[in-house]
C-alpha cells in the first residue's frame, strides 16, 4: 500500500486524526457541560445531575468528602461518564484556575488533531505538493507559536491546586510540553519552505507543459 495520495496510508491516518479530533471535542464539551453543572450545583446547593456531576468539599489534610463548610475545606467536583455511572472522566478542585487550564489544553488538542487531519488528507490527494497542504502546515505551525506563550503564561500567573495538593502549584510538566511544541512548530516552519519550493516548481512545470 502506497504511502500517499488516494487510498493510502496518509487517507487512513486523516481519517484516524478526524475521529481522534471529534472524539476529543465532544469529551471536552461533556467536560464542560460538567463543570458548569459543577459549579452551579455548588453556589446554589442545587442536586442538579448529581450521579455523574458530584460536587463535594475536602479538607487539606484529606480527600474524604465532608459535611459543613470551614475555611479550610475545598470545593472540589467529579465528572463521571454517562453510562455506567462509575468511571470519573475528570475531577479536581472547582476554582476557575483549573478551568482555565483545561479550556487552554483541550482547545490546542482539538485544533491539534484537526489540523493533522487536513494535513494527511491534503496528502491524500493526487498531487502532493498542493496549496490545501501548504496553508494547514502554516496554520500549524502557528498554532504552536501561538499555544506556548498562552500555556506558559497561565503556568507562571495562574498556578492551579491540584485534588491531592491544595497549594497553588506550578506542573513544570507544562514547560517540558510547550518545549516540545515550540520545537515541532519550528521544524513545521522549515517543511513548509519545502513544500512552498516544491509548490512553485510544480507550478512552473505545469505552465511549462
């Protein structure tokens, strides 16, 4: 099996990246459907969806749940999947910190695989060096640029607790994660030269004939 152009390994690794992106967003969109519940349920001591949307508060010297609300306890929450009700999709402490960091994680994650997915289907198309192909790496490439400023930037001004560690910490995971990212976006950069040349000399080549 060829490795590009129609009906090749690049059309089945789009299609992998597109249902690997739709699959993300609509996780994301429970997530947030959750957390909304989440902290509605919270300020308002509402049972709204309360089997797969738990809400609860933790002191910082346990994770068991608890009754009454001293200061020194943490709203926290738990989103649950639909269906069996059993496996926790995401839980943590139900501040805005933790919002923000997911909102910025998985929104790069789906424009990630999204923008994969237009990547290896332009490459599924007959000509290779195509302008679909030049604009999307483009468009990754700055997408990269663009996420490790905001990643990094949420990492030094908006630490966030974790549902273990009430303290306001720093995941120095983000930094090695938008190294990694900015080192991709980069060399992105350099293979979209490659295809703009290649571009242009095809272009030439279909005038000349």
């Amino acid at each position: 099996m060829k490795l590009l152009g129609k009906n090749s390994i690049s059309t089945a690794i789009s299609w992998i990246f597109f249902l690997l992106s739709v699959l993300t967003a609509f996780v994301f969109a429970y997530i947030l459907l959750g957390y909304a519940v989440c902290y509605y349920n919270h300020e308002t001591g509402g049972h709204f969806l309360q089997d797969i949307f738990q809400t609860g508060l933790v002191s910082d010297k346990s994770n068991d749940l608890v009754d009454g609300k001293p200061e020194h306890f943490f709203p926290v929450f738990s989103i649950r999947e639909p269906w069996g009700k059993i496996h926790t999709v995401l839980h943590g402490v139900l501040v805005f910190n933790v919002f923000l960091h997911y909102l910025i994680q998985f929104t790069f994650y789906i424009l990630f695989l999204f923008s994969m997915y237009k990547i290896f289907n332009g490459m599924s198309k007959d000509i290779l060096f195509n302008p679909e192909v030049l604009k999307w790496l483009r468009r990754f490439s700055w997408l990269s640029f663009i996420y490790v400023p905001i990643s990094i930037g949420n990492w030094y001004y908006n630490p966030k607790p974790t549902y273990s560690n009430f303290d306001y910490t720093r995941d120095t995971g983000i930094l090695l994660t938008s190294f990694i990212v900015l080192m991709f976006g980069i060399i992105v950069l350099f293979i979209v030269e490659f295809f703009k040349k290649g571009l242009e000399l095809q272009n030439q080549t279909d005038l000349t004939i």
